[in-house]
C-alpha cells in the first residue's frame, strides 16, 4: 500500500527542525532512517499531514566519551554505533547494536529513532536500561535530559513534548571490573525480539559484585529491570547457585504476553534460561574475556 499524501520538510539546523515541528503542529512527524516510520505509512497505521526529514541534520551522528560519560547521537545508525570505538570499549553496546534486524536495517535505522518509537519489542529501549541511560531532548523549551525509565512511558508512547526531538543518548562509562551483555530470542535476522535480557555488573578484586543492571526485554508493556534480583546478588561472591536464585528472582516480575511465539510459561523459561546465559557472558567479560556477542535465533 502507498503512504496517504504528506508534505515533505528538510530542515538545515536542529533549531530549524524544533520551529517546523512546532509551527506545523500534531500532523507533523519527524523521520530519521524511516525504518519503522515508513513501514507504518505503508501500511496507515498513521498519516501524518507533515515530515520533517531530520536524517541528514549535521553533527548528530557521533559516540563520544568525555568527563565519564558516553554520548551516542540521536542520528547515529545501528550498524555505525557497532562499529564504533564506544562499542569496542563496552561490549554490551555491540551486542545490542550489531544484533538488530539485518544489514539494511542497521545502516538505516538510528538510535533516536529506536527510543523514540518506543516499541517493546526494539532492542534499544531494553538494553539501555541496563545502562541508566539518559535521553537528551531538545525543543521549544530548550534541553533536558530525561532518564530512560522515565523516557519510555508505555508501549509507543514516551516523554518528549511536542516539537520536542532526542539528540542523544548518554550513561556513564562503566567502571574498571565492569562486565556486560545483551541477548536476544528471535526467530530470524530480521525479526524483532521475542525475550531479551541484559546484564550490567562491576566485580571488585575479590570476585564481589558491587554493582549490577539486570533488565529484561518482552516481560511486559516496556523492558522492566529485576530490582529485586539485583539485590539477591549485590555485596556477595557471585555463585552459579546465586545466579539461579536471582533468575528466579528475575522471572517472578516477568509477566510475558502469550501470542503467537508461545505461551506466557514458555517465555518465562526463555527467559530465565537467557538470563543466565547473558550473566555468564558479562560476568567473562568483566575479567576482561574477549567474547563475541550474538542473540540467540530460533
Ligand atoms: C525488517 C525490520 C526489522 C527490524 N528488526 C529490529 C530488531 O530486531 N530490533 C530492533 O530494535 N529494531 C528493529 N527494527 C526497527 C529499527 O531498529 C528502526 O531503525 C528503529 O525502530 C527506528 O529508527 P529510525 O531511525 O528508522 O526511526 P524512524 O522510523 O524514522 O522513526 C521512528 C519514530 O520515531 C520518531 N523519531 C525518529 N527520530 C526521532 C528523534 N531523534 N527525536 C524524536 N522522534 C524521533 C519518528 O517520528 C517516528 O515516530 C526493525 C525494522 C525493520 C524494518
């Protein structure tokens, strides 16, 4: 199916892109890499009166480290952001970028775009969250920065305003010890996750885990993190048999829709089982184990 008709805008600056979004009011949309935006215009699930085609604005395709903290811009393609120096230096940034969809698909798509969509099922919005990320926005009111859980509000719905845009996304670079992973059940390349999990520790000298991220993707309206299983591991040697519990832990919040992949039970044990497989991954990865991501596909 065609897009209903639009009008087609292409801002030069950032601030030019906020005044349009703004003057042209709630018919008007951003486009970025147009990767789940047109599939939607396709097939009028939306008909926007207006694009504003922000994918060729300068300066917001970059990942940056400075004062502690890594900036990855808003503009910034999935398959750019695996190659990048940021994603080389925390593993759970390829595993999470390299893995979407397909070749297309990640030199398209971008990172603003992915938050900002807010679809469960996208990697993005789950593994950021096992990072404290924070959304960077900028609109008529100027910048903000708002965290992720607060940022992702429910499925496709998030905090930005109108005429408001991400522009980047940032967390804090993670501390000497550190080890993380992402894993994602799909059933092909180009699919969308069923279950993700990702996990984000720091192990002091001792084998102590002083600091843990635990968050699971598909368990619910929006990716949840596992408080309560963090806590079963926090302060303590990390043990297979303190795994199982905190992936117990961890399955006890997870409430998994029962569609066509399977039922809520089997997604619960899909679950669990990748949460352990990403723990030991990230708990290698923190004593500095070379190990190459990959989701796992059905
Ligand atoms: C076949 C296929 C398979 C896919 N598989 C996966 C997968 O496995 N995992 C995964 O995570 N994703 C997957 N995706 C989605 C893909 O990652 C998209 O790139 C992403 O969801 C949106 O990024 P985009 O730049 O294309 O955004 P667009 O499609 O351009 O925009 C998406 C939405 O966000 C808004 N928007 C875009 N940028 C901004 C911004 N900077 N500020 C404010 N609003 C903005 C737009 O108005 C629109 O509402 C898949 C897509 C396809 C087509």
């Amino acid at each position: 199916m065609y897009p209903a008709p639009f009008r087609y805008h292409r801002p030069a600056s950032l601030r030019e892109a906020v005044q349009m979004l703004s003057a042209l009011g709630e018919g008007a949309k951003p486009l970025a890499g147009g990767q789940t935006l047109i599939p939607i215009l396709k097939l009028r699930l939306d008909e926007p009166s207006d694009l504003v085609d922000i994918g060729r604005l300068p300066d917001l395709r970059f990942a940056d480290a400075q004062d502690g903290w890594v900036r990855i811009g808003a503009l910034s393609p999935h398959g750019w952001v695996a190659r990048s120096d940021a994603a080389a230096a925390i593993p759970i940034v390829k595993d999470c970028a390299g893995g979407i969809a397909d070749a297309q698909v990640r030199s398209r798509g971008t990172i603003g775009g992915s938050v900002s969509a807010a679809d469960p099922n996208c990697d993005w919005p789950a593994m950021l969250r096992a990072l404290d990320a924070e959304i960077i926005c900028f609109g008529p009111a100027g910048e903000r920065t708002v965290p992720i859980e607060k940022f992702v509000l429910a499925p496709y719905t998030t905090a930005l305003t109108p005429g408001e845009l991400v522009t980047a996304i940032r967390f804090k670079a993670p501390a000497a010890g550190s080890g993380g992973a992402y894993i994602a059940y799909k059933k092909s390349a180009a699919a969308f996750p069923i279950c993700s999990t990702g996990v984000q520790l720091t192990l002091d000298s001792a084998q102590v885990c002083r600091d843990v991220r635990i968050v699971l993707g598909g368990a619910g309206p929006t990716a949840r993190r596992a408080l309560e299983a963090e806590a079963e591991l926090r302060g303590k040697a990390l043990s297979d048999a303190l795994w199982a519990r905190a992936a117990d832990a961890a399955i006890a919040i997870a409430e998994p829709n029962a569609d066509v992949h399977g039922s809520a039970e089997y997604k619960r044990s899909l679950l669990r089982g990748l949460l352990l497989k990403t723990a030991h991954v990230a708990m290698r990865r923190s004593a500095n184990a070379k190990i190459e991501g990959s989701h796992v596909y059905a």
